[in-house]
C-alpha cells in the first residue's frame, strides 16, 4: 500500500508546506466506515457486494435457529415466547408452533421431514408434523436446564447437547434416549455430524472439541485457548471449520431463558422483550438477565416473573481475543485462520467450497478465501449476524434486535454505497481536491460526493453532500470547515464491477498561531546566590530562579503588580539565562523574538531576533539594578507563507535584579555593660528586610525595625546589648536587602 500512497502523492497538485492530506488504502482505515452493499478485502479494496435481499421481518427480538426442511422451506426459532416459524419459498413466514417453555434454541429435520425443536429453560425436545393441522408431541425430555443443540446422524437416532452438566443424550424414538457422553463441561454448545457419519461436540467453559467415539468414549481433538466452541461445520475433506469465542453468547442465550420463567419475586417483563443486558455471568455460563423497559413493547402483555440465577459481574476486557475460527485438518494438526479482538463470531457456514463466518458487529458476514484472507462480505447493519444457512443460490442470514432473515446472494448488487469515516482537521480547513485510484470499466461508475461541519457527528448543521465528483483530482466544493467525510457510490452492471483500493483528499489547516507558555529566569555566577527572603536569616541561601506561567496575551494585557504569595527573587552577578516554553498545535517550526523594558518604562527594547532555541543568556551587569520584564514572541514564519504566519508572545512577571548593597549610617553608644546601637540603611533598588549586629565577631543579633516592619528602602533599626565586656569593642553592623545584598559598617567602642 506504500506504492499506492507514492502514486496518490505524486497525482496532487503542488501545494504550501502545511497542506495536509487524508488518506485511506487499506483494511484497518477503510473498515472504520459505514458499508452498504459494499465488500471489503484485507488488501484494503472495496467491491459491490452480493446482493442483499429481506426475506422476512419477524416482530420477535432474535431468531436462535435455522433449519431447512422439505420443499425449500425454512423453519425459525425465536426467543422469547419460544416461538417457530415456517417460511416458504417466496419468504413468507408463519407462525407454526409456540412451546410451552419461552425459548427454542434449536432446530434440526430428520431425513424424513420431521422438525425437531428443543426448548430451554426445563429442556424439552419437540417432534413437530408441520402438516395441516401441526401436530407437535413431546419426544424427549432428558430433565435438564438447558438443550443447546440437536444433531441427526445417517442412521435416524438424535443426538442432544445439554446443560447445565454438559450431557450429550442419544434418542432413538419417542421417551427413549440415554446419556451417550457426560463432558465434565457445564455446557454442549455445539454438535455436527462429519461426513463419515462421526458425532462431533463442541463445549463451554473449556472450549473443547471432542470426536465422540461411543458410548462413554470420546477423543479430544482441540482445546481452545477460548471458552466456547460456538459452531462446528465439517468440509468435504474432511477436515473441520470450527468457531471458538468468549462465551458471551451462551450466556446471554441462558441469561434470556432464565429471566423469562423464573416466577414468584414481583419483578414484571414486558414481552416481547427488545433488548437483554447481561450483567453478570458465572463459570457454569448463566447470567442474570434485565431486560430494558424502554425498549419494551409498550402494548405487549406483562408478566411477572423473578430471577433464577444468581451471577457475579461480566467484566469485558479489551486487547483480548474475543473469538476465533480454526481449521482441524483430517490429521488433527490445527490452523488458526481468523482472531478477533472487536467481533464474537456467531454461526459458519460453507458456500462455494469456502466457508463464511457472521459476527455480532454491524451484523457482518465474512468470507475466508482460498488464501485464508477473510473478505467483509456485507454489513448488514441489523445487530447481530445471529445463524447462516446455504440454500440455492446464495445464504441466509438472521439476525436479532429485530429479527430478520435476509438473503445473500451469489451474484454482486447492482449498487452499494461506503461512508468514509468523519476527518478532523483540528481547525477551520480549506479544502483542495480529492484524488482516488480503482477502476471503473465501462458499464460501471464510481462517483464521490463530499460534506462537511464543525461538529464531531454528522448533524443537520452539516452542509448538504455535494454534486457527485468522478473525475480524480475533482476540486472539493465543500464550505470550509473543521471536519469533513466523503462517501463513495459504486454501480455495477452484469458486465462491469468497480472497485476502488485508495482515497486522498488534501486540505489546507487554518494556521493557528503558535503560543508561549511559561518564562523563567535563572540567575548564575560565581558564588553561592544571595538570599532574597527572609529564610536566609538562618544562614540559608534562596532560589534564584524566577518562574511564572501565564497565559497567550498582548502587551495591554502585561501587569508589574505582584500577588500577596509572590517572592521577588534576584539574579546575581554573572549571567542571566531566560528561558521559555511555547508550542504550535500545527507542528509548525518556531522562531523567537525577546524583548525586555524597566518596570518604569513604557517602550520595549528589542534584546534577540529570530532566535532557534528556547533560551536566552545575558550578562547580568548589562542590566542596572531594577525590576525588568521579559517579553517572549513565538512565529511560525518559518513554515508559512508571510501572508499566513502567526505569531504568539508572552510577558513574564517582574524580575529583580539588584547588585547592590544598601548605605549605613549608624551610631553605637556604651553605658556600663549595655551597648545601644541605632542603624539607618537605605537601597536604590529594593526594600530592607533586615539588620543585624556583631560584638567581637560574635554571633548576628537582629535589631528591629523601629516602624515595626521592615519594608520600605529605607529603614531605622534599633536594639540594646546587655552584659557587653569591659575594654574596646569592634562592633560590626549589617543590613541586607530584598535582593540579598548585605551593606556593613563597623564601628569602635572604647
């Protein structure tokens, strides 16, 4: 798909650095759309698919089963008033039997044309005579939960597949039958007859396959890696086609059966019930079952019933393998041919020496071809691909959440429609031209049409879809937008097929300006930095670095005043090194622009243009003592032309820079062994926070501020020694300021 990107590329017309472009050329990309009669490979081509057909609407939520009788008629199980119907050839379906139990999970026709029909919860097999009037007896009933499947071998005896103890019973007429197998599993989910006339089980909660040999006797031929054997369809080969998945399904066929009989706690289901949440599954697969009461049928009578089951929570887990199809070949060696972590494969089924699987997302039927690449047959957008069953022609396919039986042909439709998935731009974007490779032989046309919003979901804010585009390279006329999506329409005719592998619609972002972020900074020199707050009084030295974030602004917006948490902080002698950090949602390369003005001042002062890098180092002296703010600009010139480059800036909050020391003036005076000491300290820059005293280099006593504060430029202190030596005193007097300078003065006593 490199090749066709390479090819798309070279077809688009010669645009500025930032046009972007929006491509889609292979499986993973195109299956993210929206498929109406439309096929997709795994090679990422898109094709008309076969003809989709309704055969029937039935009112019930879920058909369970499909069984082929005489005469090409069908009958249907549906859940859950345990409901058959009998659809003849033109597809007219008809009630034919209700059970007395509300769910009939399986069906199967005897080579007689009997119809057997198994009913859960209380499991009970039916024999039904679909004459006129139907006649329907009860055949077998093996006292157990649950029958999950039936299976008629060559030589007319049935065999059933149970639970909740995973029995296979064998029936060899009415009220007659005994345990063939006993699994050990809680379930027999599945069971088939080979083409050499051997039964075949498949289980659940261990997902294994047996060959049952005999009575009591049985072969493993598979353990899953997943819980539930689903469906099992034996090949003319002689090998096996298997479908394995998480036991999501047998669960909520359980979870369905026990909501709808357990009786006696007050809790009403409304019938027909639309909608089934299973919440809680255990090991054995049962689950509790709420239906939702606003997908209820409003009209439909209420019936009281309570929970049977007891269950813990069903957790779903992603990037886990939710279903896979495997193929046992005749020497037992297995081959996985198809692992999904999104879709539960449902049903199997062989047409054309190929075999075709229906999963539960969008209702999908896929075919694996002899390259055991699995082809998206259709979407069939009905909730769930419930069972496939081959008939001439084509395949059946039902569905639930309304449930369906559709017709798939043998033959491609004459139409079919793919919906791309919606594009956002990540702003208000000019569009160009849309560009596709595929083929469109005589008789055929693939013609494009384009819409658009700004809006995430498609709504009626939206511009309407365009006039139809089929020439490559046709200029979008969609309005300029943020999010944009295309469909394409195929027609075919009994000649020609279109196809189409790729798709490039190239655009061109709105240029968003680019923003500042933060600006620091930091103070470097020689020495240990000065302290600047009052926690340097214990010997301790501040921070130097002056951070402040603040948001995307113009010079209006710039302000000295400070907060009543902020610290002032002040860059020493040696280098000042101012940093930033800025960003463009574009990817855009940047260039930096600073500027920097007194707090007094009213004009910037340009410092360094165009600047690569996000930091800028200045010597520390240039700069006279002050407070000074920093301004930061950001462009993207570099990439845009000039008529679309942007600009963003920022401000720093006030930095000082202060060098130096504040001037004393101070008398000292002795009376006895008591020294008073008066100081007076005055700065240029910053305000006095403290004033101290030494006697004979001994340890600092603070004096204090005689205003009581000190917090202006210029400040008095006083204080008075006690117990002072006798003889000359060197007494040594300090002050420092809010940036960290310390003025001293000496003074001798004698």
């Amino acid at each position: 798909m490199r090749l066709v990107a390479l090819l798309l590329a070279a077809m688009l017309p010669a645009a500025a650095a930032t046009t972007a472009y929006w491509e889609l050329n292979n499986y993973a990309e195109f299956a993210k759309g929206k498929l109406t009669g439309v096929s997709l490979t795994r090679e990422g081509r898109l094709l008309l698919a076969p003809k989709l057909d309704t055969l029937s609407s039935l009112d019930q939520p879920v058909i369970w089963a499909i069984a082929r009788g005489p005469a090409n008629s069908l009958y249907l199980a549906t859940g859950h008033r345990g409901q058959v119907f009998q659809v003849d050839a033109a597809g007219k379906a008809q009630l034919l039997w209700t059970a007395p139990e509300p769910e009939v999970f399986t069906l199967t026709v005897d080579a007689k044309g009997a119809l057997y029909a198994a009913t859960a919860p209380d499991g009970k097999i039916y024999k039904i005579t679909p004459d006129n009037p139907v006649t329907a007896v009860e055949y077998f009933n093996p006292k157990e939960k649950y029958i999950w499947s039936l299976a008629v071998a060559p030589g007319g005896e049935l065999y059933a597949g149970t639970g909740d103890q995973g029995k296979i019973y064998r029936i060899t007429g009415p009220n007659t039958g005994e345990v063939w197998y006993e699994s050990g599993q809680t379930h027999v989910t599945a069971l088939a007859i080979d083409n050499k006339g051997r039964l075949l089980a498949g289980s659940e909660p261990n997902g294994i396959l047996y060959h049952v040999q005999g009575k009591d006797k049985a072969f493993v031929l598979y353990d899953a890696n997943l819980p539930e054997i689903r469906a099992i369809v034996p090949a003319p080969d002689g090998s096996l086609y298997v479908a394995a998945l998480g036991g999501a399904y047998g669960k909520k066929q359980a979870g369905a059966a026990g909501a709808a009989t357990a009786v006696g706690a007050g809790i009403v289901v409304t019938a027909p019930t639309t909608t089934i949440t299973v919440e809680a599954a255990q090991a054995q697969g049962l689950a509790e079952v709420k239906p939702d009461p606003s997908k209820a049928a409003a009209a439909a009578p209420a019936v009281t019933v309570a929970p049977a089951i007891s269950a813990t929570p069903v957790l779903e887990l992603t990037g886990v393998d939710k279903s896979a199809l495997y193929r046992i070949h005749p020497d037992n060696l297995v081959e996985t041919l198809f692992v999904s972590k999104e879709e539960n494969i449902y049903d199997l089924a062989p047409l054309d020496g190929r075999i075709l699987f229906s999963t539960d997302s969008q209702g999908r039927v896929y075919r694996l071809e002899p390259d055991r690449q699995p082809t998206l047959l259709i979407e069939t957008r009905e909730g769930e691909a419930t069972r496939l069953a081959p008939v001439p022609n084509g395949i059946l396919v039902a569905t639930s959440h309304a449930a369906k039986l559709l017709r798939l042909g043998s033959q491609p439709g004459p139409q079919g429609e793919y919906e791309s998935p919606v594009h956002d731009a990540t702003n208000a974007a000019r569009w160009g031209r849309l560009n596709w490779l595929g083929a469109a032989p005589a008789g055929s046309q693939l013609a494009f049409r384009t819409r658009s919003g700004n809006s995430a979901r498609p709504d009626k804010t939206w511009s309407d879809w365009s006039a139809p585009l089929t020439k490559p390279g046709s200029p979008i006329s969609s309005p300029n937008a943020r999010y944009i999506q295309w469909k394409v329409e195929l027609t075919g005719s009994a000649t020609a097929t279109p196809q189409l592998d790729a798709v490039t619609l190239a655009y061109l972002p709105q240029n968003t300006p680019p923003s500042v972020k933060a600006i620091q900074a930091t103070a470097t020199g020689g020495g240990v930095p000065k302290a600047a707050t009052t926690a340097a009084a214990a010997g301790q030295a501040s921070n130097t670095v002056y951070s402040v974030t603040v948001t995307d602004g113009t010079d209006a917006q710039a302000t000295s005043a400070g907060t009543p948490t902020q610290t002032v902080t002040r860059a020493v002698s040696g280098n000042l090194i101012i940093t930033w950090q800025a960003e463009d949602t574009d990817g855009d390369k940047l260039l930096y622009t600073v500027w920097f003005r007194g707090e007094e001042e009213s004009e910037w002062k340009l410092l360094k243009k165009d600047l690569p890098d996000q930091s800028l180092t200045l010597e520390a002296d240039s700069l006279a003592d002050g407070k000074y703010l920093f301004k930061v600009e950001a462009s993207d010139s570099s990439a845009n032309p000039p008529s679309q480059a942007r600009t963003g800036n920022a401000i720093s909050a006030p930095i000082l820079l202060d060098n130096t020391p504040p001037a004393l003036t101070a008398t000292v005076s002795r009376t006895g062994q008591a020294l008073a000491v008066e100081v007076t300290a005055t700065d240029t820059a910053s305000a006095i926070r403290r004033a101290e005293v030494s006697v004979n280099a001994g340890p600092w006593t603070p004096l204090a501020a005689e205003d009581g504060v000190a917090d202006s430029k210029t400040e008095k202190f006083t204080g008075k020694l006690e117990g002072v030596p006798a003889g000359e005193l060197s007494v040594t007097v300090r002050a420092v300021d809010a940036g960290g300078n310390a003025g001293t003065l000496k003074r001798v006593v004698r």
